[in-house]
C-alpha cells in the first residue's frame, strides 16, 4: 500500500508510480475505444427514447473536480427533467419527482452512465477511478483528500459498489443534508483509499465487483420490480 498523505509532491508522484500515469492510460483508451465501437447502437437507441419522452438534450452536462485539480464536464445520458439542478438540490433523493421514466430505467441499470466512455476515451476520465464530485465539496478537499487529484476519475470505484443504492440511503426528503452528513465523508475516505492503493490488482477488484453490484441492482428493478 502507497501511504501518501505526509509526503512531499515529489515523493507523491514517484509513489503513484508507473502504472497510475502511463499503463492506466493505455488499458483506457484500448478498453474504452473498443466499447465505444460495440456500444453505438445503445447510444442511438437510448437517444430516441430520450428525446422522445422530454425533448432534446439527450445528454446531462455538469462540471466537475479532475485530475491534478482541473475540473471538466461530466457526461451522462439525461435521467432527469430539463434544469432539474435548478429545481432541487445536487442530490437525487428517493423517487426524486425530477427523473423521467425513461431516465429511471437507465438509473437503475446504471446505462445513464456508459457516456462517460467518450470522455475515458480522450482520457478526462478513466474506467477505474474516485467517483469525480460536485465542485462544492471538491473545493473543500484537505489533507489527505488532496491526494484524489492525483488520479483521474473515474465511472466506478469502491464507492460505486458501497453506495450503489444511494437514493434510498439519502431518503427523499433533505437528500443534500443527508448525503453530506451520512455519506460525503465516508466517499472521501474510498476516494483516498483508491489512490492510496491504485494498482492493476485493485482496479481489476473493483472492476468485477461493480459488474456484481450492478446485476443484482438492475435484476431487481428489471425482473423483481424492487425500488421502484
């Protein structure tokens, strides 16, 4: 394990090694450019079905924090209403009346997030990665939590699989007070232990059990009409 927290940015990046900068980066863009090639027709289809219940744009558009403190917009297909950051909070609480049949769908089968390819493609992202979080409280990391920056975020990570049922965790009522009194710090600390322990090993971990996590989760809504 790379304990980082203490040391100096030179040892820093001298800790997050080899792998981090250039072997994640390749594993990247092959993995993501092949999906993107085998994922368009789902795009396509995905797009009319959008489009059809609410209109255009199919995409949701939204910035924030990067890699090395740079932040970038974040990509996914549209679950919710048109300016649905104005109407409620940044939080999506159970059976928020904000997200879209359509969208619901697509938020439980996690398929509002394969967008995010595009931007794993070009290498704003990465597969494996600190879930990238809402500027508010990107702005507030300290400490340790500066060592997130170090690694590109990521469509999953060890938070993904633990908060994957996140709206029903939030409740549907005061969803940005409890997200940041239950389940914002808790995030921070799989954040920092992602970077704290990067490597083809964890990613591989992680990777498999996001494959887990989002089966059970889309078998329930699909098949067993759970949380719905």
């Amino acid at each position: 394990m790379c304990q980082v927290g203490e040391k100096t940015n030179k040892e820093k990046l001298a800790c997050y090694g080899f792998y981090n900068r250039y072997i994640k980066r390749i594993i990247d863009f092959t993995f993501s450019g092949i999906a993107l090639l085998l994922l368009w027709p789902f795009y396509l289809i995905i797009s009319i079905f959008i489009a059809l219940e609410d209109g255009f744009p199919v995409f949701y558009r939204a910035e924030r924090g990067g890699y090395k403190g740079r932040p970038f917009k974040i990509c996914k297909f549209r679950s919710m209403v048109k300016n649905a950051d104005k109407i409620g909070g940044g939080t999506t609480a159970f059976h928020d009346p904000r997200i879209t049949k359509i969208g619901n769908v697509l938020r439980k089968t996690k398929l509002d997030e394969i967008p995010q390819l595009g931007q794993v493609f070009i290498g704003k992202m990465s597969l494996i990665g600190p879930r990238p979080e809402l500027l508010q409280y990107y702005n507030q990391y300290d400490g340790e939590e500066l060592d997130i920056l170090q690694v590109r975020p990521g469509i999953t990570d060890y938070s993904s699989v633990e908060f994957i049922n996140l709206d029903e965790i939030v409740g549907d009522n005061n969803a940005d007070e409890m997200y940041e009194k239950y389940v914002l710090k808790k995030k921070n600390e799989l954040r920092v232990k992602y970077a704290h322990t990067v490597s083809f090993k964890t990613d591989v971990y992680i990777f498999f059990n996001t494959v887990v996590a989002v089966f059970i989760k889309a078998f329930g809504f699909v098949i067993k009409k759970e949380h719905i």
